[in-house]
C-alpha cells in the first residue's frame, strides 16, 4: 500500500470543524459603555459566539458619534449605540436597514465627585440642572475642574443636552465657554477618552484645582469600583426628580441596535448583523442582562420586550431603574371561584419599559390557560387591552404577548422567540 504523508498544518486544517474554516467576520461599531461596564467581555462575546460559531465577532468599542461614522464609512455590519438625536439622523440618512430602533437595554447616568464636593452638588442631588450650574459657579471660584469626555459620545451628547437646559453660557460647540466662540471656560476640559478611561482621569484628577467633577454611566463607575479602579469618586447627583428641569427621566440612558443597510454598504454581512441584533432581542439574553452582575444592582436594564400591566396596576416606579412585571393588583385578578361558564373580564394595557417612552405598542394580547388561548385582541390607544373569556374549567390564566409587529416604532420581535412577555394571574376554580 502507498502512503501519502501530509503536512501537520494542512492536516490539521482538513480535519478542523467546519465553523473554524467557514467563520464570517461580523463587526459591530459599539458603545465603549456595553466594554467598560463589564457586560461585552462577560457576556456578549462568550454567549454570541456559543450560540453563531459561524461569526467570528469583532467589536469596535468608540464613542456613538465614531460608531456611526464609522458604519457610514463601510467599517461595520451592525452598530450598538446610545444617543437618540445621532441615531435618528443614521436612519433619515438611508443607513439603517430597517427604518426604526431595535430597543436592547437602558442604564441611567450618575454625576460622580469627590466627598469635599466643593460646587454642594449633593445639595441638587436630584436635580441635575441645577448640580450643573453649582459646577459652574464653583468652577469659577477656581475650585473644580469639569472632565467631559468631549468626543461626542452619547454620554457626551446627553452631557451638552444638560448644559442646554441651564442658565451657564454655552459656546458655539454647546460647551461650557464664552458665546460666539469654540472656546471653553478653565475648569471645563475634554478627555476625549472613552467611559471608563474618563472616569479614572476625573478620580487621579492632575489639574489645580485638586476637585474632579464627571458625568458617566451607573454600570461603569459600579464596575470600576468593584475592579477597585477607583476609590475616591461618589456618585453626587442622581435620579432626576419630576418637576425639575430636563424632567424625572433626563438621565436615562438607552442602547439602540442597528443594521447597517447593504443598499449604502454592499459589502455589509446582512445577515450576520440581523443574527446579532436578533441576539440582542432574544429572551436568554435579555435575562442575562437584567441578572448581570447581579440582580440586586444590574449594569442594564433589559428593554426588547414590553411591559404588560394589568387592570388599574401601574407603572414601576421611577426610582427602581429595571422596570420588571408586577404582580397584579387586587382589583386585575380574576375571581378565585367561579361557576361553569362564568364570564371573566381583564383590562390592562401593553407599554414600553424604558422609563419615559410613551409609544403606543400595538401587539396581539393572548388570554391563555396554558397554551390553550382563551381570548385574543389587540392593544389600541394608549396600548390597552380588554379580554373576556367563559370558564368551563378550572384554569390558571395568563396574559401572553407573543411577539410585536414594529407598530409605533416598537422594534418586531424575532419570529423564533415566539414567547413573548407573560403576566402570571392566578389560579381559578369552577365548580
């Protein structure tokens, strides 16, 4: 017999899996908060990849601004990022493949400094206008310095949209600086770094006044003083409070995904960035995301789903940043006892979970026993529902939407997750 000897390498590459030769390059222009919070390389990668061997996945962690010009620019398949205003003008700009948001998850911004707090921000803890104009003034005094990351990120943005609502003059560039000028005033600079290399500069603090004041992500500064990057930095101010200016939900802080569109960049991998996105949206995921680090204190708060609340239930409150499903109110449960062919009655309505979206979801509700589904309708105006059904049984109800069709700029579902978001309603018996 012949016997052909063959290289190790060639070899080894014959006999290799089929996804190690076939990998597809997906690359994804992101935020550096998803990098710098922990959640990119803890969860994104390692799940993305388990579930699509057949990508090999590259993220560009940039500002927003950098992330969208670069996908303008041909340089990614998908964008992850996190400033509405930028976004909006990507997809007026013909470069989204779909014409609307993917919603994925929100966090919410903290104003961080050092416990002298010279500018008495946590005097405005709740009011972030007004912690602003306390900088600006102890700013003047010689006391401070403001470390922007001035690289217009979508913390960036968002920072500049906070300087606008105050009284501090603005520069032409939106700054804190003389007006008619590019100019900014002493104490204000721009790091031009991105989230986590911001908030480190801002806690060394290498500048006269000794007193760093910063503006960043709540999953960053949580995830640097776990890391114990930083050990001198508090958060200050917090949680904007209704009634002020900029109103109770100016510092949320919510991640959009996009596909680039292949009419604008043919050599685009379409599907490669549809299978992310989807990912993104899928429920494992997003479980993940409302769990990671933990439960009690999440970087991000999961959002591709709606909320569905029931009778006169209401919203989460503002102050709890995950908004998670509620257990029905009294006046929402069915009766506990009922007599066969008893009618059963359940209003409620279907609204987005990011904090101060107030899009009308206009998706198919579900009364079901199981999966045996007892009623069926659509949410209108404002997302309400009602469903009636007639028990001949005992049953345990739920209310159930199984997917969402984009209406009203609420982003579709994959049509593989075909679960949806479930109320739990209880137990009824029928004798």
């Amino acid at each position: 017999m012949r016997r052909t000897h063959v290289p190790l390498a060639i070899a080894t590459a014959l006999f290799a899996p089929h996804t190690a030769l076939a990998q597809a390059p997906l690359v994804v222009q992101g935020t550096t908060d998803v990098r710098d919070a922990g959640l990119l390389d803890e969860v994104i990668v390692p799940e993305f990849q388990r579930r699509f061997p057949q990508y090999q996945l590259r993220f560009i962690a940039v500002g927003t601004g950098q992330a969208l010009a670069n996908a303008r620019a041909g340089q990614g398949d998908a964008v992850l990022t996190h400033a509405p205003t930028l976004e909006s003008q990507f997809v007026r700009d013909g470069f989204s493949l779909e014409p609307r948001r993917r919603a994925v998850f929100y966090s919410d911004y903290v104003i961080l400094g050092q416990p002298a707090d010279p500018a008495g921000v946590r005097m405005a803890r709740n009011d972030v206008v007004s912690a602003f104009e306390r900088i600006r003034a102890a700013g003047d005094r010689g006391q401070l310095t403001f470390v922007s990351r001035g690289d217009n990120s979508g913390t960036n943005v968002q920072e500049k949209e906070i300087w606008r609502l105050s009284n501090v003059p603005k520069n032409n560039l939106g700054e804190p600086g003389p007006p008619g000028t590019t100019g900014s005033f002493p104490w204000y600079r721009k790091a031009g770094l991105g989230q986590a290399a911001t908030v480190q500069l801002a806690e060394q603090c290498p500048f006269a006044s000794g007193s760093c004041y910063e503006m960043t992500d709540r999953g960053t500064y949580n995830r640097l003083r776990r890391l114990r990057a930083i050990s001198r930095l508090q958060v200050l101010a917090e949680k904007n409070r209704a009634g002020t200016r900029g109103g109770e939900f100016l510092l949320i802080n919510a991640f959009s995904a996009y596909a680039v569109n292949p009419a604008r960049v043919p050599s685009m991998n379409r599907q490669g960035a549809l299978d992310f996105i989807n990912f993104l949206q899928s429920p494992p995921f997003q479980q993940r995301v409302r769990d990671y680090p933990e439960r009690s204190n999440p970087a991000f708060c999961p959002d591709a789903r709606p909320l569905i609340l029931a009778g006169r239930a209401l919203a989460p409150p503002a102050r709890a940043l995950c908004r998670d499903a509620q257990t029905p109110v009294r006046a929402a449960r069915p009766p506990r006892r009922l007599a066969r062919g008893d009618l059963v009655t359940i209003r409620g309505s279907v609204v987005p979970r990011l904090p101060g979206d107030r899009a009308t979801i206009r998706a198919q509700v579900r009364l079901q026993s199981g999966r045996r589904v007892l009623d069926r309708t659509r949410s209108g105006r404002g997302g309400r529902f009602r469903l009636t059904a007639r028990l001949r049984r005992s049953a345990t109800l739920s209310l159930v939407v199984p997917n969402y069709d984009g209406v009203s700029g609420f982003p579709s579902v994959p049509p593989t997750d075909r679960l949806g978001e479930q109320l739990g309603l209880g137990r009824v018996t029928v004798r």
